[in-house]
C-alpha cells in the first residue's frame, strides 16, 4: 500500500505530522504522537471527523487522504 501523510492537532491546536503506510493501524500514530508530547497513551482521546478512532483501524480503512487531520484530546478519566 502507499504511505500517507497525517496531522494530530492537540488541544492547543498544534499540529503534528506522521507517515504511514496506509494499512498500518493507527496505533502507531497514537503511540508516536504520545511519546512526542510526552502522555501517557492512555489518557488521550483521537477523533477523525468528530468519530473516536479505535488503534486498530486503519488509514485506508477509513478512507484517509495526505494531510487529513486527527484530533487529540486529554480524557478526565473516563
């Protein structure tokens, strides 16, 4: 498959950029992006289009284009 290019804005609205094999989970962006900013994985929310993603799913699964943008957020415990 091809690599694709994704932005995961924080709360702050800062971007940040990964690449990735479009039928990677993304897993690997959720634990990149964590590490980057220093949080823990487990307290962060990701959404694509308002919907929570699960690490599994994949960009191609979701139809995902380069430069598409996932939000994180900071969970209060759920």
């Amino acid at each position: 498959m091809a690599e694709i290019r994704l932005r995961v804005r924080d709360a702050g609205g800062e971007d940040s950029t990964f690449h990735l094999d479009t039928a990677d989970p993304l897993q690997e962006v959720m634990h990149a992006f964590a590490e980057r900013t220093d949080q823990p994985q487990g307290v962060l929310r990701f959404t694509y289009r308002g919907d929570r993603l699960l690490s599994t799913s994949t960009p191609h699964e979701l139809g995902m284009q380069d430069d598409d943008l996932i939000e994180a957020a900071t969970t209060s415990g759920e």
